[in-house]
C-alpha cells in the first residue's frame, strides 16, 4: 500500500514513506535522489520497472549533475525514439515548475 504521488502532472500510486523521502530529495535538486529513483524504475526496485520514468529521472539528474549522463545514455537503448522525446518533453516540464520553487 502507500499513498499517492501527485506533482506537476505525475502521478504515482502507492508511494511508500522511504520512497516520499527520495522523492522530496529529488525536488529540491538532490541529483543522487534524482539518480537513484532512476536507478528504481529501471530495475523495478519498490516501484513498477518504467523506462521512460527512469529515462526522466535520469535525465534530471544529469541535469544537476553531469556525472549521471552515462545512465541516462543506458537507458535510452532501452526506449524508442518516441518514448525518448516524450521524456525529453516531461523532464522540462518537471524542470520548469521545480526549479520556479
């Protein structure tokens, strides 16, 4: 069971409390909370496996911190051209209204 996650137009059912705490690192720009909730989607680690989450998480990372850019590359092996430019599009949109905080 878990809560729902519901910010800047993501949503997430079932969101344990350990996973609430990495999330809320990950919104104030901590890009290892960034790296590591990646790191859950892709291998399906207390969440559902998403690739396109962890592509996003991924990219937001590297975003704050450049070190993280060979996952985001891993990942996107993984995704379809269409996927990745979807997430292209979600990761500005939780760019934009989080660094605005």
């Amino acid at each position: 069971t878990g809560t729902p996650y519901w910010r800047c137009g993501w949503y997430e059912e079932g969101i344990n409390k350990e996973i609430s705490i990495i999330l809320k690192n990950a919104e104030q720009g901590d890009a290892d909370a960034q790296f590591f909730l990646g790191r859950m989607y892709e291998e399906g680690i207390d969440v559902p496996k998403n690739y396109a989450k962890a592509f996003m998480w991924f990219n937001v990372a590297t975003k704050e911190d450049p070190e993280f850019k060979f996952y985001q590359y891993e990942i996107e092996k993984k995704m379809n051209p269409q996927r990745r430019t979807e997430r292209l599009r979600v990761t500005d949109d939780w760019m934009e209204c989080y660094k605005g905080k």
